[in-house]
C-alpha cells in the first residue's frame, strides 16, 4: 500500500498524537509498505518523524478552507498513487480528505487520539462525506462517536497505542540535584488539558505537612509563564521544577519514583504507557482510555479529575509504601508488555487498512 499521514498540528507542538503516526508511518513502513508523513515545515512532527526514519514532505495547512493546500495535496495523492490518506485535526480532514475525493484516492480515516468531534452539523458533514472510517485509541470514544447515530457500527475502529520499550536508558540522576527526596514526574504540553494548575495545587497542599517531595515536569506550552506564577505563589519554588521540552523522556521516567497524570481529558495516554514500560507507577486522573490501560489498584490508582485533594491523597496513601510502589510498577510493565507492544498495534493498523482497502474495492 501507498500511505500518506498528514497532521498539521503546530510547528512547535509535540504530543501523543504526533508520536503515534510516527510510530504508525514506521511500523507499516517496516512491513514493506511506502509510506510518506506530511507535516509544516521545519516542525517538531517531521523532525521527530525524520530521527526515526520516516519519508517527510511538507504540507502547510492553517484553516478548514485551503484551495491552494487542497490542490497541492490532490497532486501528491495523484502523482504518488496513494491507496490510504490518514489525516489528524479536522482542518486535515476538511483539506486533505477534500483533495482525496477530487483525485478519488481510495480510503480516507481520520485518526482521533481524543473526542475530537462533537454532535455537530459541521463534524457530521466532515465525517460523513470525506472519510471512509475513523481510528481511535479507546473504547470510550467509540462509544461517544457510536452515541450521535451518524454511522455504522463497524465505522469506528479501535487500535490500541502501541509502545516499543527501550533496552538502553541512561537514568536521570534526581538525586544529583535533590538529595534524599521523592520524586514526582509528570510530561505533556502546558495547556489547560493537562491539568497542571491542579497537580500545583496538590503539591501546595502536601506541601502543608512535608518537605521531602519534589514535583518535575517535562513539557512546554502557552501555560508555561502562568503556572511558573502559580507555583511560585504556592511557595513552591523549589518544590515545583519545570524541565523544559524533552524529546526523550523516558531517563526521567526511569528516574522518578512515581508519575502523575493529571489531565482533564485524553484519548489513551501514551505517557502513562512508557511510565508503565519503566516499571513505575502511576496515579491517573479519570480520563478516557486510562480504565483500559490501567488495573485501578494494581498498576497505579485513578482518581477524580480537576480534583486537587484527590491527587494530594492519592500520592501520600503510596509514596511512603516503598513495596507497594514496586508492585504497582511490576505489575504496570507486564500489562504493556503483554497488551500494548508496538508491533501488535501495527500489526492491526496494517489489517485495518486492508480491510478497508478490499471494502472499498467490492463497493466499486
């Protein structure tokens, strides 16, 4: 098959979304499949996409309607024989999923890594008439999609994440910089999905009765000045430490002593899988897709979202418990590694894709 991914996500964003079509684009390319990622120029997805191997093209697309976009992608489409489009935001679809039917390429899906549709007259025109299905990460959003009645049953597929884990980590030495405490990390984009102004204010409260616990955070973001002030009004200076971007987090993972996810919302979180992959545990906050990663009580614990003092108690009922943090980690890596690997997700994208493939050509 000839496959072309296309995202348009910001040149400067990187998250779980941009890190699975990666993935995906090798996979399959691994299984003998050509397959190009387009991307904007000089982005955090083609760069991170080229370090690992991936054909790159460039497509710049910035609003729903783009003729000039529409048309350059028609002729790649066309010129390079493309059998599959898979396409990220809505504007991609809108664009790209255009520029396929003017070509007639065979099958357009839309990737949805998290509820990127509501029950709206616009998505239902966009998915109902630019794309063949949608792939998604969780059972819960196929069901929300399932809810508004706009298509069949078997419309929706879900691929779980995939995860390859790294033999060789250098481990980031915290101690170095903190000795003797405890270390909580946590990584993604400063944005309010994140729900870092909640994880600050959990911090505050533990703050309240010890001083042995150190916060880290790995990402950047609009956010970024203003939970900088938030911390620092807390009294958390030195308590909340804010990393910068990494492009590779797992010698953090490998390091700290438990990782919190504390987002409003998600698909299937890639970063509570490679915590998992490090046999660390992991306290998440009750998003989509975390009840199908996660054994609540046995990998980690899941608590309430937007919900400071249930992060709060959920750290201090595990932290002290030094056999307990062990299990949970043990019994995180061997779900993964049993249930999440990356070839058992490219392995499904790939019949996937040629299911639809063979769909497309009865219905001719």
């Amino acid at each position: 098959m000839n496959i072309l991914f296309i995202n348009s996500i910001g040149r400067d964003k990187f998250g779980g979304g941009e890190k699975w079509m990666v993935n995906a684009a090798r996979g399959l390319a691994e299984r003998g499949h050509n397959v190009v990622l387009g991307s904007k120029k000089n982005s955090k997805t083609l760069d991170y996409a080229t370090s690992n191997g991936v054909k790159t093209t460039v497509f710049e697309i910035r609003s729903d309607i783009s003729p000039l976009s529409t048309l350059k992608i028609a002729l790649f489409l066309k010129w390079n024989a493309i059998d599959v489009l898979i396409c990220n935001l809505n504007k991609d679809v809108r664009v790209a999923g255009l520029a396929a039917r003017i070509v007639k390429t065979p099958v357009v899906l839309a990737r949805h890594g998290m509820l990127l549709c509501g029950n709206k007259w616009k998505h239902k025109v966009t998915l109902t008439r630019l794309v063949n299905g949608i792939i998604t990460n969780s059972k819960t959003i196929r069901e929300s999609y399932r809810n508004y009645g706009w298509f069949d049953d078997d419309f929706v597929k879900v691929i779980y994440n995939g995860i390859t884990i790294p033999q060789h980590i250098i481990t980031h030495d915290f101690s170095r910089r903190f000795p003797g405490k405890k270390i909580i990390y946590s990584a993604g984009r400063l944005s309010e999905q994140k729900g870092f102004t909640y994880l600050i204010d959990a911090a505050a409260i533990l703050k309240k009765t010890r001083n042995d616990l150190i916060f880290t955070i790995s990402g950047e973001g609009k956010l970024e000045t203003e939970l900088k002030t938030q911390a620092a009004q807390a009294g958390l200076e030195d308590s909340f430490i804010f990393l910068g971007f990494a492009a590779d987090i797992f010698p953090y993972l490998k390091g700290c002593d438990l990782f919190v996810l504390a987002s409003l919302f998600e698909g299937m979180p890639n970063v509570v899988m490679e915590a998992m992959a490090m046999k660390k545990p992991v306290i998440a906050t009750d998003v989509n897709g975390a009840r199908e990663l996660m054994i609540d009580g046995k990998t980690g614990l899941i608590v309430p979202s937007k919900s400071p003092e249930a992060l709060a108690d959920a750290i201090a009922k595990i932290i002290d418990n030094p056999d307990l943090l062990e299990e949970f980690g043990k019994a995180g890596y061997e779900r993964v590694n049993r249930e999440f690997t990356m070839p058992a997700m490219a392995d499904n994208l790939e019949h996937h894709l040629q299911q639809k493939m063979l769909e497309k050509k009865h219905n001719l």
